[in-house]
C-alpha cells in the first residue's frame, strides 16, 4: 500500500510538459466540442491565449456563439495556471475555480479571443496569504474580443488556493 500512494504522489507533483497540457486540454470534451483552443502557455504559466471558434456545434439561432460556450472557455485556466506555477515552485496546492460571472455586452458573430494572465504580484501575494493562512482566494477579469478586437463578453472568475499541509490551522 505504501509504494502506491508514493507513485500517487510522485505523479501529482511531477511537473507535466507545456506541450501535454496544451494537448490535454484541447481534447477535453467539453472544450473539444465547443471548439475551445488553447493555442499558446507563456514558459512560466502566467499568460494563455485561448480561441473559441465559431462554428455549427456552437453556433445559436441567430448564428452567434452559444453565451455557454463562451462561458466554458472561461472555465478550466486560471485554476491550471495557479497549479503550474506552484508546481514549478515545488509547492503542491489545491486549487479549484469557486465562482464565475460573466456580462454578454456584443453577439459573438465571429471566433473570440481570450487572454488569461497572471501578474507577478498576484503569485507574491497568493504566497504570503499561503503562508500566514493556508488559503487565499482571487477575482480574474477575462475579455472576449472577437476578430475586430471587440468586447463581446467579460468574466469574472473567483479563484481558490489552499496549501493541502496547512490542514491543521484550516479546522479540517
């Protein structure tokens, strides 16, 4: 039993490849059939760049991209950032997206862009509230711009980190 959960272990902190994530999450179903690409990931996790075509499985009536496609897209990136970047740190954490917002302000008639991007500061305070407390939670903003370099859509997207040694001081 011990020899299983050190190869667990092993695997959940080994740092993964930029190239295997890319190809993981593009062929994630939910993303997958929204036509979500992730298409570039900075060297040190901080920024990524996502497409969300347009096309028939995520097109509405009024041929417009699905608000809940746009609102996928959203999803999964923060959370995968925050964990690379503390893996490269040798810091295992648990990291989860807590809540979502978003405001349609344009139909989405063409491809959106998004750019996920995470500051320096943002990890510098992320790890001293880490440290004094064990958690910390932080709002990302994300635009939708489609090809004309218009705002179609904007999320805000709760993200939350907790350092799985900092159980104790936690109360669970």
């Amino acid at each position: 039993m011990k020899r299983i959960y050190i190869a667990i272990n092993y695997f959940c902190t080994m740092k993964i490849p930029k190239f295997a994530i890319k190809f993981v999450l593009n062929i994630f179903p939910p993303l997958l059939f929204n036509r979500i690409v992730l298409k570039e990931i900075s060297d040190d996790f901080m920024q990524m760049r996502v497409i969300i075509r347009r096309v028939l499985f995520n097109m509405n009536f009024h041929k417009t991209i699905f608000g809940g496609s746009i609102f996928s897209a959203c999803d999964p990136y923060f959370p995968t950032m925050y964990y690379h970047i503390f893996a490269n740190k040798n810091r295992k954490l648990i990291i989860w997206l807590k809540s979502a917002e978003i405001q349609y302000s344009r139909p989405a008639n063409s491809s959106l862009e998004l750019h996920f991007k995470i500051t320096k500061e943002d990890v510098l305070i992320a790890e001293k509230t880490l440290d004094e407390i064990g958690k910390f939670e932080v709002w990302h903003t994300v635009e939708a711009v489609n090809r004309k370099g218009i705002v179609c859509a904007k999320a805000k997207m709760l993200v939350y980190l907790r350092d799985d040694k900092m159980k104790r001081k936690l109360g669970f």
